[in-house]
C-alpha cells in the first residue's frame, strides 16, 4: 500500500528549512520537524493507479511550470495557454483530492443555505453525488479547458461542478511575501476560497447595470462569476497564487466602470480582507511568435497584515496540520489566530 501524499512533495519542499517543515498539529497543539514524506499523507489514501496517474497526468506537468516559470522569478512572470491548461487543471485538482467531510467548505453551498434555497428535509449529501475518485480521475483525463467545462455542465457533484467553474473563469494573480517579513503557511487542504461583503453582491450588481444598459463585458462576467471572491494556493513560504473572480477585472481603474461598496465594506481592500486594487490587477495578455496567447503577471508585494489574513483564511478552512519553514516568520499569523507557541 503506497503512503500517498495529498498535498504534493514537491510543493512541500518549498516550505522546508534545511530539509525539513514544521509540522503543526492543531488539535493536539504540537509542532514537529519532519521530513516531507511524512506530512500530509497517508497509506492507501489512493488506489495506486491513481496515485501513478496523479503524478504523470498533472504533478509532473505543473511541477515543471513551477520550477521553471514561476518559483524563482522575483518581478514578472510569463506563461503560455498551454502552461495556462496545467495551471488551471492542477488548481481543480488541488481542490478535488483531499476528502472533505465538511460540506460546508463549498462556499456555493454555503450562499444556497443562507438564501435557504435547500427545500427542508432535501439532504445536502445530494447535492454533492460526490464520486471521490471518479471525480479526480475525469478531471486527470482532460486536456483542454472544453472538455473540463463539459464535464462540469455534466456532472451531478456541486463540488465538481463549482470547482471547475471557479478555476476556469478566475484570472490568477501571483503574490509574494518577500517585503513583509512574514511566510505562507501550508495547510493540510493545499487552498482556502473567500466569500466576503461582496459575495453574491457582485453579481447582482452586474445584473443592475445590465438592467439599465446592454454592455456585452458584464454580460459576460455575469455567466463567469460566482460568490466565492478569490481562493489562495501557497506554492512556496514566500509566493501563493490567488485565483480571484473575474468579476473584479471592472474594478481596476483602468477600466470606464465606476464601483460603490457596500457600507460594511467602503473600500475593495476591506471587502476581499487584503490587498489593493493594484493587487489584484489582472494579467497582460499578448500573443507569442508561435501564435500563443502569453500571460505576463507582475509579482505583487503583500504586506504583513495581508499575509497574516490570508495564512488566517488557510487555517480556519485546515482540517488539522499546517507545514512551514520557520516558526519565527509565521508567529505574527499564528497569533493572530489565537496560536501562541
């Protein structure tokens, strides 16, 4: 039985210290130096096929991205619709392969509860049809973003469904922590998604403006937005890619739109609980000689209280360990969660 690693070595490695991560365990209030191949695993946690298939139809593929495009890039980073695919399918991927027992991590299924749109006495567990394996083995197929829609369109598991949705229509913003003096965490989940003040407000908002005049940009963020604003994915202690909502393209200032938050949240920084509007600028798309679209992203600069909420947002959806490098560059966040060491 093979000891499988829900959240992948290679990422591990990038929170490592001489070798070794800090392994927290929050329940038992423990912190341990181990070494990557015994954190965030467990034997049998996948059937070995699929464990093999994790590897060469996606870990391999992004570990390559990662290495040679992104980790070690301090001011921009260029990507291609190819690295884009893998990008995309690895994030879907993340989200997918750890068991979650705790249904109300789909922040889709928490907005249908607070609407109380769930007729009574509907079971939640239906709305998910959850196929563990299934699920993580169709998206592992796919090679193109069509056919992951295609599947979503198809598929009876909101988790399936909302993931891919989410992944495919968001614009990723790489951030770093390299200015603030305070790392990323990693948490046993590999992501977090936020919902904040702005949540489903963002669509209705659109909705509105669409009411008072046709404009075929909203329209299609419209069909591309849902409530979650943005989910986080550390990718080393001092870099995260944060998938954000197309929906926040129009509030760049860039654009003709002119925004109005919510009085609980007057600014975009106290909606999304981090960060600026030039934060969350979307990329630079341009077209390379071989007739691929490339994506430039300046690398932004986060402070430490940015860090610190977004470290907060990974452990409060943690199901019970968190992995960095060092203590003394995380205990702001920890602290702020209430973890004193």
């Amino acid at each position: 039985m093979v000891n499988s690693h829900y959240i992948p070595q290679f990422i591990l490695r990038n929170f490592c210290n001489d070798e070794r991560i800090q392994y927290y365990d929050m329940v038992e209030k423990t912190v341990e130096k181990r070494t990557t191949k015994t954190v965030f695993s467990e034997r049998g946690y996948y059937p070995d096929k699929l464990e093999k298939d994790l590897c060469y139809k996606i870990e391999s593929q992004f570990a390559n991205v990662l290495n040679k495009k992104i980790i070690n890039e301090k001011y921009r980073i260029t990507i291609d619709q190819r690295d884009q695919m893998v990008i995309k399918k690895f994030l879907i991927i993340t989200m997918l392969r750890v068991r979650d027992e705790n249904l109300d991590h789909n922040i889709w299924l928490q907005e249908l509860k607070k609407d109380k749109l769930i007729p009574e006495g509907y079971s939640i567990t239906d709305l998910f049809n959850e196929d563990f394996y299934g699920s993580i083995n169709e998206v592992l197929n796919c090679n193109d973003l069509d056919s992951l829609l295609k599947i979503s369109d198809q598929s009876n598991s909101l988790n399936l469904f909302t993931f891919i949705k989410d992944a495919i229509y968001s614009y990723n913003v790489f951030v770093s922590t390299n200015h603030a003096k305070e790392d990323f965490i990693i948490t046993d989940r590999g992501w977090a998604g936020y919902r904040g003040p702005l949540g489903v407000k963002k669509i209705n908002a659109m909705l509105n403006m669409l009411q008072l005049r046709y404009d075929p940009q909203i329209d299609m963020l419209v069909h591309m937005s849902s409530p979650q604003d943005y989910a986080v994915y550390p990718l080393s202690s001092s870099m995260a890619l944060i998938a954000m909502s197309s929906a926040y393209k129009i509030h760049s200032p860039k654009t003709h739109y002119h925004i109005i938050y919510p009085e609980e949240a007057p600014t975009l920084s106290s909606s999304l609980g981090f960060g600026s509007i030039d934060i969350i600028e979307s990329p630079e798309i341009r077209y390379g000689r071989d007739g691929l679209k490339e994506y430039r992203y300046d690398i932004k600069q986060l402070t430490k209280k940015d860090v610190s909420f977004l470290n907060g947002l990974l452990i409060k959806k943690a199901d019970r360990y968190c992995g960095f490098a060092d203590v003394d560059r995380v205990r702001y966040s920890m602290n702020e969660c209430g973890i004193i060491f």
